[in-house]
C-alpha cells in the first residue's frame, strides 16, 4: 500500500483549512485592541488576520469535494499531531510582523508555547510589546487549553465529517460516564464552562485593580493554565485579592472538565466522589499548608504573605499554570525542590494543565503498594482499582510505560542542555517546564526567567518537548512506528 492511501491527505488539509479559519477569527477579535492602542506596526495583527483567513479558504475550497470523508484513528493521531504546527506557522505572524522577536525561531517558540500552553517565553521586557500582541499572546494559551481540535468539533459536522477520532485523540483522560451520548452536545458543553469561566473570571479581576484588557488576558491564561502575563513582574504585580482570584481559577482549571460538567448538569456532587479529585485537593492543602509554615516561621514572612505565597505556587505549579509571585527558586532549597517534583505530576485528567496527570500517579501508587502484597500473597487477587473500578493489567501496565517513557524524555532533554553546556539547574528546570508544560522552572527560567539566551538547537528541541508533553508522547511516538503506517 503506498504512503498516500494510509493518511487522507486532501481531508487532513481541508481540517487544518478550517482550523486556520477559526485561528484567523480569533485573530480578528484582537483588531479593537489594535485599533485602541495603534502604534508603529498596527498592520501586523490584521495582515496576519488576512493570510490565515484566507489560506484557510483556499484550503476548503481545494478540498471541497471530500466534505463526507470519515476521520479514522489513524488520521486522527496525525491531524493532531500536525495541527499544533500549522496554528503555531500561522500563530507566529503577528510575533514577526510586530518586531516583538527577532526571528522566526523566536516567533515559532512564542506562538508554539503559547497554543500548547507552555508559558515559557522568549520575551524579556512585556510591558514594552504592543498590546494587541500580548493579548493575540493570552488568547492562542485560551484556544490551545481545551485544544482547538476540541473547538473545531463544533463545527465539524457541517463539513460532513466525524469528529469522533480526532476527540478521543486529543482528550485521552476525559471521562465519558453519563456525559450526552452525543460526542458534539458534550464538547458544545464543555466549551460552555471553559467560556463561562473566562468571563466569571474576568469580571472579578476587573472588579479588583486590573483594567478590563488585563482582567481578560490573565483570565485566558488562567482557564488554560498557560501562564503568559501582561507584565514582567508576573502576577505579582498586581494586588492580594487579584492572586487570590487566580489561585481559585487555577484549581479550577487543573479539574477535570467532563467531572465539572456532571456536576452542574446533574446538580451533583460527582467530583467530590472522584478520587483523583479529592486528592488533587489533599495535595493542595497539605502542601500549602506545609510550605506556608516554612516561610512563616522559618523565612520569618508575614502570616497573610506566607499563606498566600505557598497556596499561589502549589497549585501553579501543580496545575502546571506558571504564574508566580514571588521568586520561590530564593526559598529553602527543599521548598522548590518540591515544587519542582510537583511540576511532573501535573493536576487532574481531562483538565488543561499538563504533566503525567495524577490518575496515572494514583495508578502507579496503588499498583507498587500491591506489588509488595502480591509477593507476600502470589495467589491472591489484587486488582488495581480507582473509584472502585478495577483497572486492567493492559491499563496499569500501559499508563506505568507512559510514566516511564515520560521521565525518559525529560533526562534526554536534561542531558542535551547539559551538553550545550548549561548548568543543571537551568537544564532540569528547562527540561521538565517544557515537558510538563509549565513554561516557568528553576536556574535561569524559574520565575522573571526568560528563554531567550538559548541557542536555536535548544529551542527547537525544547520546542519538540512542548509538543510531546501537550500532545501527549505516545500520540506522537506512534506517527514514527512502522506499525503505524501498515493496515
């Protein structure tokens, strides 16, 4: 069978034509800004808009004979694999055409971690790049939070394609149980709560000292756990009642969404039921209350700045967010050497943050502590279970060699900026906020840390370490196995 008949290349283009489209009026919506706040290259965001538009049309219109095409899984992992690169090409204009980076190195990494929700960042000085750019910044983390492959799906039916295998692809950890039966009612709904809690968000932050312009920027990056903010000082910045607005945003987003969806369809405590979720909280609590003890008695901060410092970082770091407030890398080394081992974690499955997930923690867990039983007792029956549902062997088998191949992929990224000869620190803090999708790590991008002083070679390998760990690794292990590629 030749290359052409295993991929349906004519479908695959006429999906990314219309993922542009939607990229290009998401640009559109960025123009009053532009408009507002006009300076030296305001031509940037609407010519960016006009190229994306229109390749997009071309593209459906090139492939308007193939509007009844069905997506297989094969055509699945590889459209959302390639998706990421195609927005982030075209998500990378306004960076360029704005004279915010040097280079389309630059622009590619801005735009790539901002729709994998990354955060990391090659900017130095925020407050000095035009604001219809950081807000174009804010909002590719929002499109990329719940994935715009989801997003798309919203649409899709009327081009008279399934987009089942390109839901499954992109959101391997969402539970389906008692979700519409309809694959497209659950992702309208879904979107509904991402949207409703951008703008419940938005409104509390304008109602403290944020203007409407940066309520709406840190509330995109907030839903999405991105991380991207309008200042150099990060959401430090701005005052006590705003992080602590961010810090409730933030658990919310690092929860999972079909969960919150059965909880306020089925007006239901279903997430308070749900394991992972209720660790995900024992986690938070015990840890900021740990921490913030340290820096009371220990850093001889004030009560109120103690609490709030330790709760804001756990669960930015949990959540895989990035946002800071203060420098927690000047802390007790312990202190961010836990915050570092949190940023593998990652919250919630069928969340938007990023890292392993807690589900395949917990997995991991309980199957080690039945291991120790099973050599006392290798006749019994242990399964593996969570919310009381048994796990098969395949299962914990399949999520223990994602966790594997997961810490694998870090210690190559680690080993090759340490071969470019970056210290340690900076190579496992670089590795891991990539990976995990945290944007914000230790060494010379912990927190007001910038990406910048990388050379081109570590970008684009940092850049494919973005790509794994929001893809997912085995989605895009899979595009380079033989097996994928036969029948």
């Amino acid at each position: 069978m030749s290359f052409k008949s295993k991929i349906n290349h004519p479908l695959v283009l006429r999906i990314e034509g219309q993922l542009l489209l939607i990229e290009g009026l998401f640009m559109l919506m960025v123009l009053p800004i532009t408009y507002l706040h006009r300076g030296l290259y305001a031509f940037s965001m609407p010519f960016s808009a006009l190229i994306t538009l229109l390749t997009g049309f071309i593209l459906l219109i090139a492939t308007r004979n193939h509007k009844g095409d069905k997506t297989t899984s094969r055509d699945g992992v590889y459209i959302v694999c390639i998706s990421w690169l195609v927005l982030s090409l075209f998500g990378a204009m306004p960076y360029l055409l704005s004279k915010s980076v040097p280079n389309f190195t630059d622009g590619f990494f801005e735009a790539l971690s901002g729709f994998t929700t990354t955060g990391a960042t090659i900017l130095t000085h925020i407050e000095a790049v035009p604001k219809d750019i950081l807000l174009w910044r804010s909002m590719t983390q929002w499109i990329g939070g719940l994935a715009i492959i989801v997003f798309s799906l919203a649409i899709l039916p009327y081009l008279g394609m399934s987009g089942m295998q390109l839901f499954v692809s992109e959101t391997n950890g969402i539970n389906y149980d008692k979700l519409h039966p309809r694959i497209m009612h659950t992702v309208r709904r879904i979107w509904f709560i991402y949207l409703f809690f951008t703008l419940l968000e938005t409104l509390l932050l304008y109602w403290g000292d944020m203007d409407f312009y940066d309520a709406l920027c840190h509330s995109l990056s907030t839903i999405s756990s991105g991380g991207f903010s309008t200042r150099t000082a990060n959401i430090g910045a701005f005052s006590n009642y705003s992080q602590v607005v961010i810090t409730v945003f933030m658990v919310l987003s690092g929860c999972n969404f079909s969960l919150l969806l059965l909880s306020l369809t089925w007006r239901s405590f279903t997430i308070l039921k749900n394991q992972e979720f209720r660790t995900f909280l024992l986690y938070i609590v015990f840890l900021g209350i740990g921490i913030g003890l340290v820096l009371l008695f220990g850093c001889h901060k004030s009560f109120g700045s103690s609490f709030r410092e330790s709760f804001f970082s756990v669960i930015s770091t949990f959540t895989t967010t990035g946002f800071f407030v203060s420098d927690y890398t000047a802390w007790p080394a312990f202190l961010w050497v836990i915050l570092f081992l949190l940023m593998f974690i990652g919250a919630c499955s069928g969340s938007t943050s990023g890292g392993v997930k807690l589900f395949r923690h917990l997995i991991f867990m309980k199957n080690s502590l039945l291991e120790l039983k099973r050599i006392i007792h290798p006749n019994a029956l242990l399964p593996v279970k969570v919310n009381g549902k048994a796990i098969s062997t395949g299962g914990v088998y399949k999520h223990i060699t994602f966790i594997f191949v997961y810490f694998l992929v870090f210690l190559v990224g680690a080993v090759f900026l340490l071969a470019l000869g970056f210290d340690i620190e900076t190579s496992l803090g670089a590795s891991v906020a990539t990976l995990s999708n945290v944007g914000t790590g230790i060494g010379q991008v912990g927190p007001g840390g910038s990406y910048v002083f990388f050379p081109q070679v570590a970008k684009w390998m940092l850049m494919l370490m973005m790509l794994l760990g929001r893809v997912e690794l085995f989605s895009i292990i899979t595009l380079f196995s033989r097996s994928f590629w036969k029948n």
